[in-house]
C-alpha cells in the first residue's frame, strides 16, 4: 500500500511537471521519484537555470 503521506505534492507521485505549453520535465521538488522521504527538503540543491520563457533547462 502507498503511503500517502511521502508522496510528493508537486507532482502527484508521477516524478512528472508539464508547463503551461504541456513540456513535460522531471519533477523539482522530489527530484523526478515521486516520494518525500520524511526529512528531504524539497528545496533544490543548488538553483537550477532557466530561460528567457521561464522554462528549465537540463
């Protein structure tokens, strides 16, 4: 059974973010797994950069 108390917010458990033209790119706050471990930050480890569409780039 899924414990619904680690599963990430952001993403619903997918490990998947779309933007508003529907990119889908690997979840932020959980790191792409899904799951908040008690304890995990969901702040990035280092800030990640964007672009001029406000979009991240890998």
């Amino acid at each position: 059974m899924v414990d619904r108390n680690s599963i990430c917010k952001a993403c619903e458990g997918t490990g998947l973010l779309a933007d508003d033209e529907n990119w889908q790119y690997s979840c932020t706050v959980c790191g792409g797994d899904g799951h908040l471990t008690l304890g995990e930050s969901p702040e990035p480890a280092k800030p990640f950069a964007i672009d001029d569409n406000n979009r991240t780039l890998e």
